[in-house]
C-alpha cells in the first residue's frame, strides 16, 4: 500500500492505509486524536470537521488522499493556533457548549471562518456556522463567543 | 480543617478536606454535577474545589431514579443537604453561603474545548472488540433469509450473530464493522406484515372544575397539533459491555436511568440484578428517552458471545431515525364558552395522544427494543403515562394554572403502533401549553382585550406567575410601539408540571417567505437559582429547541431540518431573584416559546396556524383561507 504523508498538528504523518479510508477513522483511530467526532457521517452536521490546509472539512466524507501533502489541524492542535486558541478561551468564558459533542466541529468551523474574516460581525458568524448543528440550543453562547473574538482582532 | 479520618455518609464521603459525592443523577450536559457541588461546598463550608463526583454506577451510588423531569436540583439537591447536615454536625463544621446563587462555570466546558473530554464513543479498554446490529426494518418485522457466511468470512469479523429477528456482527476494527454491517445488511431479506389497526383510545378525566356558571353567550373552538419529533442527537446512541467468565455483566452507557437499565438488563437476560453492573459514561446531548438504554441490550446481547472481551456497539443514524423512541405526535382540542361580555364560563381541553413513557425499569418485560426481537422474545411493554402527581405525560400542562371558574381536562391515550413513543424533553407540557396559550390568545383577541391582561386578570392568585408575564414584558416592551408590516408580536407563559417554574416567553417575529424569530425575551422564575447562568444555558437551550419544533421539524417528513445558527434569535432570559426552594429549568421555556412564537405569527399577519411546525406552506393556506 503507498504511503499517505501529510502533517497532523505540525507532526508529520506517514501512513500505509487505503486512500479510500474516512480521514475521521484515520484520525480517531490509528493516531487516537478523539476529539474529532462522528455525527451524521454524511457530511450534513459539522461535528466532523478539521482544518486542512486552514479550510474546515467534513473528516467523515474526506479520504484519505485527499489529505495527502496537506496540514490537517484538529482541535487537539487549536492551542497552538493565534485564533484557535483565542475561540477556546471565549468559548470558556460565554460557556458555549452543554454536551460538547459539536463544540470541536465549531472550534475548527469558527477557526477557519476567522482566518478568512478576522472582524466577522454578527450576522457573517451565524452565516459562516450554518453548516453546524447544535442540538442543545448553545447557539447564543458559541455566537457570542466567535464574535467576541472577531472583536479582539477588531480593537487588536 | 475538617477532623481527620474520612467520615461518610450514603451519599459523601469526606477525606482531610476534601469530599467525594456519590450522585445518582448523572450529568447530561445541564450543569446538574456543577449545581449540586455548589450546594455541597456551602453546606460543609469548603471551597468549590475540594467537592469531587464521583462516575455514577450501579455498583457505588444511591439508586436516585431516572434523571429527568427537570427535578435534579430539587430531589437530589434536597438529598444532598440533608447528609451534608447531619456531616457537618459530625465534623463541626459552619456551613457558608458563598457558592449558591453564584455563576460558576461548569468545568467540562474547558475540558470539551481543549478536546481532552472523553464520551463514551471514546472509551478505549483492552481487546475492545467492535459491534453492529441489525434490527428488522420495522416492528413486527420478521427475517425472511440471510447470508452469514458472506459476512463471517469477511476479514476481521470475530463472530456473526442471529437470533430471532436479531442480526449482529463483532469485528476487531471499528472500521471493518461498518463493512461488515454494510454487507449484513445487503444479504439478509425480511418479511414485513401490515401492521394491525391501532385499538380505540382510552379516555380518562384527568381533572375537573365545575361551578354554576350561567349559560354560554358563545363557544370557541379550535385544534392544534403538534407532528412526531425525533431527539436527533448529533452523536448517536452507544454502549460498552463486557461479560466475565462467570456470568456478570457490566455495561458502560450514557442511560438516564442507570438503575433502571440494570433491571431490565437482568430481566431480559434472566440473571439477578446483582450480576450487573453498569457505569456511566457521558453520550452527546440527551433530551429525553433516546436509544441510550436499547444500544446497551444490544451490546449486552453481542458481548454474550466473546465472553471476557469488551465490546463497543454504536447506533448508526438511521437505526437511531428509526428505532430510538420519538415524541409522539398529539392533537389538542381546546373549547371555552363565553358570556355576553367575553368572560370566559368554562374551559374544555382534550389531548390526544400515545403514551409518554416507555422507559425501563418499570414493567414486568423489559423495555429494551433488542429484547422483544430475540428468538426468546419478550412482549414489549405498553406505553404509559405516568400519574399526574409524578409529572403526568400527555396531559402534563393541560391542566389552567389560570382563574377560570368551570374546567374539564380529558387525555385519551392511543395504544401503541408501531412507531415508538416516550419521553422527549417536557413531554405532553410542549403541546399543552402550544394549545392551551394560542387559545388563550385566541379568546382574549376575540373579546378585544391585551393578552397580557387577559392571563394576568386570571392569575390574580398566582403572584408569581404574573411577575414573569410582567417582567417579560417589560424586557420586550410589550405592545409599546406599532409593528413593522409583516412583523409581530406574542406571547406566552405557564408554569412547568404546574408545580415546577414560572416561565413567560415575549416572541419578536417576521413573517415573509418564512417566519423568522427575531426576538425572545423570557423571564424564569426557578426559586433559588444554585446556578443563575446555568439556569440561562437551561432556558436558553430549550428555546433554541423549542423554536426548532416550532418552524421547521416532523419526523414523518424526511425533508424536516433542525433549526441553523442564522435562524437562532436573539434571546435575552431574566432569572428573578428569589429565596424560595429551587426547581429545576430543562424544560420549562420549551411550551410557552411555542406559544409565543404562533401568537406573534397572529399578530404579524391576522392569521392561525394550529398545526405545528409553522410552515411556510401552512402559513400560506392560512392566509388564503382568510381571504
């Protein structure tokens, strides 16, 4: 089987595993990154998803290859991230979560949203989380906790 | 310095100076661990760190029921004061008032965000094996034919197992057990009977209140509904089990109702109660009688077949669609008859429904859908209501909290179909007060009075009802300044079970192509608030929930979508300020948003829409029909 070289967490990765395999399984299962988690597994709710090459993906519908070369960050990298690490505190701060179960998904979903529009307002934060559900109602926190980072970079 | 020595009670054990407590209300995501350590850091005057929980399991912690019903803080909390009362005697210690009433953050949200939380999905154990079932495509259901060869020799499969109606496979990866699935599923035939007609509703009073009114000037009638709506919880339903050598079985589950579940695990595999074992383990979100419980049997049941080896079984989306229990769908029929001058005589609320408990632990089979599709199978048992004293289930909430002088509150309750009915977050309250506050708004319209006069007119005797009416009111500047075309105003309120917290929700809506929520303002009285912002992230939750079954979902429609982050509003929520006992705030903002959220519609564009969800469809048909 080739091997499948990228860099998980600035650690590079090499791989022998089918390039067919769910990143998400990849992830979990063979380097024990946990915090990425399955939720629809058909790319619908968000809870999947890790920065690859700073864009938010879906772990559960990407292979493998398509990771090949690339820097995938998971949330077990996002203190190590300027912004990452910044959503973490907010989210602490507003209490953003009650199960937890899509708080990685937003981590990665907000990190990325944030690198392509560091002053976000409002509006474009709810608009750039759409892809996530929450099932919970922590919709207000996590809003609140993005934009306030957005607003940090503002005032930065 | 707490006496040396540890000292203990049923529930606390106290070790130099710090305390461990043993709960048997397991935490969900509410907050319930965080609110219960502050109650006991204050009773034996400690700091909030020194308080511990430890995991609760069957085997080490008071059997505290089911943890639901929004009664956490004010049954185990209660619990808990009286053994730190008698240990705080023991110790001589002072009790403090620092940590009650105070905002603590809960602390698996650091954990959650630094990524080191763990669910149960997670849990990793030694020669953890990896399960998937089968159950047949609907109840009833039976196996026709299936190819167990084809799956038994694909690699990494340990055991395929068929029993009954009942399909397994273990595998040695997670992944080789979706393919193993795939292909079980892909060779295996049924036979799917008709179901049988569903037998005549039972019919039962539930309350009356008669009084010699005079004869009616008028009657008002009107029928609401409210669709099945499914948990969808984003990570499915899992379970681990293990079995010794000898016969005992531990379960690792993120079940409500851990004693629950070990009894009917013992049931339904005919061993003593003592023999099992089960821990939990945090799920995703939990709003309810979800599949938590079921998963486990069948863990259990495919565990039996590599004794010693731990296995972990996980729901896939559709078994979740499919088998876990939904909130059943419910019409209410509402009727008030009225005097020459709108005073309202008597009020008439009938629900129809299916039964809103079908939770184990409480029948003489088990509740366990794996169970009843065995060779051996058992009867599935009845879905019930629970009495009214407890909380009630279609009839929770159907009872006025108002002044009226005559009532009467039937349910008639269907028998079981095939579809799966239990406890989904508030259970009957949510369409109850849908119901029963629109057509409170229906009869205060129709005699031209404020809605808000109206309830607080009728809720003289219930000082507290009315201060939440008025404070969220007066956070959403009620009625104050004419409505933007398209846009309106409404509200609604009730008291949880009657008995539990005041809620009132003010809803700020848009109607356009969709109806859009701009706006809730909700006041919350809970008594005592342990923990004022985890009360927030309770009502808050439960709004953002209840505006999801409002606008968008239905189970039956496989187009039904759950709410997005552009459609959340704004939502501001006051805890007022109170010494009374505490009541518990999962459920209590769920019905009156409902009610809120359809009366604004009514105030937008003059039309009702009693089915639920508020469709654009339905909202359209309304208008026309208003033409």
């Amino acid at each position: 089987m080739p091997a499948v070289e990228f860099t998980v967490n600035g650690q590079p990765v090499v791989l022998h595993e089918p390039p067919s395999a769910r990143l998400l399984d990849v992830l979990r299962e063979t380097l024990h990154l946990r915090a990425t988690r399955l939720g629809c597994g058909e790319g619908e709710c968000g809870a999947c998803h890790v920065l690859v090459d700073g864009r938010a993906l879906a772990a559960c519908n990407t292979p493998l290859a398509a990771v090949a070369g690339c820097e995938v960050v998971t949330v077990e990298g996002l203190a190590d991230d300027a912004i990452g690490v910044r959503l973490q505190r907010a989210f602490i701060a507003e209490q953003a979560a009650q199960c937890g179960y899509c708080t990685s998904g937003l981590l990665i979903g907000a990190t990325a949203l944030l690198r392509r529009e560091p002053a976000a307002g409002e509006a474009a934060v709810r608009a750039g989380l759409d892809g996530h559900l929450c099932r919970c109602g922590a919709h207000p926190r996590i809003v609140r906790a993005v934009v306030r980072v957005a607003a940090e970079s503002l005032s930065a | 310095m707490v006496a040396s020595g540890p000292s203990r009670t049923a529930r606390l054990r106290v070790d130099g100076d710090r305390v461990t407590v043993r709960c048997g209300k397991v935490e969900l995501g509410q907050g319930i661990h965080t609110a219960l350590a502050q109650i006991v850091a204050d009773e034996l005057g400690l700091p909030l760190a020194q308080v511990h929980f430890d995991a609760p399991a069957t085997d080490t912690s008071p059997d505290e029921g089911v943890t639901s019903g929004s009664l956490s803080v004010q049954d185990a909390g209660a619990a808990l004061r009286l053994e730190c009362g008698q240990l705080r005697q023991a110790l001589g210690r002072e009790a403090t008032a620092h940590w009650v009433g105070q905002s603590v953050p809960r602390p698996e949200v650091a954990s959650t965000v630094s990524g080191a939380h763990r669910f149960i999905h997670d849990v990793e154990l030694p020669g953890l094996l990896h399960g998937r079932v089968l159950h047949p495509p609907q109840m009833g259901g039976q196996l026709a034919s299936v190819d167990l060869a084809g799956v038994q020799a694909l690699p990494g499969v340990v055991a395929v197992h068929c029993d009954g109606d009942l399909l397994g496979v273990l595998t040695d990866g997670n992944r080789t057990a979706d393919a193993a699935l795939a292909r079980l599923r892909s060779s295996v035939a049924w036979r799917c009977a008709p179901s049988a007609p569903a037998a005549e509703p039972v019919t039962r009073v539930v309350d009356e209140k008669t009084a010699a009114v005079g004869l009616p000037a008028r009657t008002l009638e009107a029928r609401f509904s409210k669709p099945w709506i499914a948990h969808a919880s984003i990570g499915g339903a899992c379970a681990l089990a293990q079995w010794s050598d000898d016969g005992r079985l531990t379960v690792w589950s993120h079940t409500q109702g851990l004693f629950n579940l070990r009894r009917d695990l013992a049931l339904a595999f005919a061993i003593e109660p003592g023999q099992v074992s089960v821990r939990h383990v945090p799920g995703a979100g939990c709003y309810g009688h979800n599949g938590a419980d079921d998963v486990a049997f069948d863990a259990a049941w495919l565990a039996r077949q590599c004794p010693g080896r731990p296995v972990r079984l996980v729901w896939s989306r559709a078994d979740e669609l499919a088998w876990a229990p939904q909130g059943p769908a419910m019409v209410v029929d509402m009727a008030a008859d009225l005097d020459a001058h709108g005073r309202l005589l008597a009020w008439r609320h009938d629900v129809w429904s299916l039964g809103h408990s079908a939770r184990p632990g409480r029948a003489a089979t088990p509740a366990l859908l794996g169970s009843w599709q065995t060779a051996a199978p058992f009867e599935r048992p009845a879905t019930i209501d629970m009495p009214l004293a407890v909380g009630g289930g279609a009839e929770r909430n159907a009872v006025p909290g108002y002044d009226f002088p005559a009532w009467r509150v039937r349910a008639h309750r269907l028998q079981d179909g095939p579809r799966r009915s239990s406890a989904l977050r508030s259970l009957g309250a949510f369409a109850n007060a849908f119901a029963a506050e629109s057509f409170v708004d229906e009869i205060a319209a129709a005699s031209g009075q404020d809605p808000l006069r109206w309830r607080l007119a009728h809720l003289q005797h219930d000082p507290r009802g009315m201060q939440v009416l008025q404070r969220a009111a007066a956070m959403a500047g009620w009625r104050s300044t004419p409505r933007p075309e398209g846009c309106g105003q409404g509200m609604g309120y009730a008291r949880y079970k009657n008995t539990g917290a005041w809620c009132a929700v003010v809803a700020e809506v848009e109607a356009a192509a969709l109806l859009r929520v701009h706006r809730l303002c909700i006041a919350v009285d809970v008594g005592l608030a342990v923990n004022p912002d985890g009360v927030r992230q309770q009502i808050e939750g439960g709004a953002v929930q209840a505006i999801s079954w409002t606008l968008k979902e239905d189970a039956s429609d496989p187009a039904s979508q759950m709410l997005r982050f552009s459609e959340v509003p704004q939502i501001d929520v006051l805890v007022l300020e109170s010494t009374e006992p505490s009541l518990g705030a999962g459920e209590a903002s769920l019905g009156p948003t409902a009610a809120a959220i359809a009366n604004a519609l009514f105030d937008a564009l003059g039309v009702r829409v009693r089915d639920l969800p508020l469709s654009a469809e339905r909202i359209v048909s309304a208008m026309d029909r208003n033409l």
